[in-house]
C-alpha cells in the first residue's frame, strides 16, 4: 500500500542538506520538532516498508510505501 503526503510548507530545500527522516531535523523554527518522520521510518522498517522522498515545486512531498503482509 502507498500514502502519499504532500505539504505546502518550505520543502526539503530548506534544510541545507540535512537527511528529514533524521530524529530532530526539522524546517520549522521550533525546538520540538523533527520526530515525526524519523518515527514513522523506523515504524516502516520494522515492517520492511520504506519512505520515497519527492521533489516538489511546493511544499514536501512523501511516499509512505507499507509492504502487504501476509499471514
């Protein structure tokens, strides 16, 4: 299964560099931020599924990829 997420905020651009899915990387001008994605990787992972990150004129955009399991 694919979810894809998109935002209108200053995209990955704005981050110089640094890897979103790293706990505490964030574009917001926030101390608190920046563990949302790296907990939903590690979730992803656990169940061999992954993230695809997208270039986007606008905003981020995101392709949460879960693997269909099977009993």
């Amino acid at each position: 299964m694919q979810i894809h997420v998109q935002d209108n905020g200053p995209g990955f651009g704005s981050l110089n560099g640094k890897n979103p899915l790293v706990s505490g990387v964030t574009s917001k001008k926030s101390e608190m931020g920046g563990h949302g994605l790296s907990s939903i990787q590690h979730i992803l992972n656990k169940w061999d599924g992954f993230i695809f990150k997208e270039s986007a004129k606008i905003g981020a955009h995101l392709s949460l990829n879960f693997p269909i399991l099977k009993e």
